[in-house]
C-alpha cells in the first residue's frame, strides 16, 4: 500500500516507539539510528514499510479496544461493551451482556456512527 511521505511523517514518532517496544535496539546512536528508520521509512525501502504497516494495524486495533466500556445501542442490543476480540485479521467481535456483534475491522468507523453514545 502506497503512505504519503506527510502520513508517514505524522505517524513517525509512534513508529519509532512502537518498534523500539518491539524489541528494536540501536546499534550505536539512537539519533542515528532514528533518522536512518526515517529514511528508510520515507524512501519506502520495503522492511521499513512492513513494519510501519505492522504498527498500522496494531494502532487501528488499540483504538478499536478503546470502546471497551462504552454503552452502544445498536441493532436491538442495547449496553456495555464489556471486551473486543478479533476474528482472523478482518473481523471484530463486540462483546455484550445481551449478545454479540459480528463486524468487519474496515466497517468499524460505519459502526461506530451507527451505535449511538459510542464516542
């Protein structure tokens, strides 16, 4: 997938925590060592880009978390999220008291219009 290098400049600084969290540890400087993931990163040198897409999708899966908690009325289910799951890498299941909620990750944002008093 193509990034804008101003996409990949606005996400650049989680990246660099994220794989840093991952376990990536700079040889000698980490200035150095930062501004070559930079580089790498912005001339889409292709390991790089995998792992920006790696954070991509843990990013998109944290803030799908973040509605743990909320209460939704949404199709005949009304209450609180008590936990989300993931199903393979394309679904979302939504935990509830009242039941489930089946969804596909990229209708998240369809879903999260259409579930009242979910922020």
């Amino acid at each position: 997938m193509k990034y804008t290098n101003e996409f990949k400049n606005s996400k650049f600084e989680l990246f660099y925590k994220f794989i840093k969290n991952d376990g990536l540890v700079p040889k000698k400087s980490e200035r150095l060592h930062k501004k070559k993931i930079y580089s790498n990163l912005m001339n889409n040198q292709k390991m790089t880009l995998e792992n920006f897409e790696d954070y991509l999708v843990w990013d998109k899966k944290e803030s799908i978390k973040s509605i743990i908690g909320e209460e939704i009325n949404y199709k005949k289910l009304n209450g609180q999220i008590i936990d989300v799951s993931f199903e393979d890498n394309d679904y979302l299941k939504i935990h509830m008291k009242e039941g489930n909620i089946l969804i596909q990750i990229k209708d998240f944002a369809d879903f999260k219009k259409l579930a009242s008093n979910v922020l």
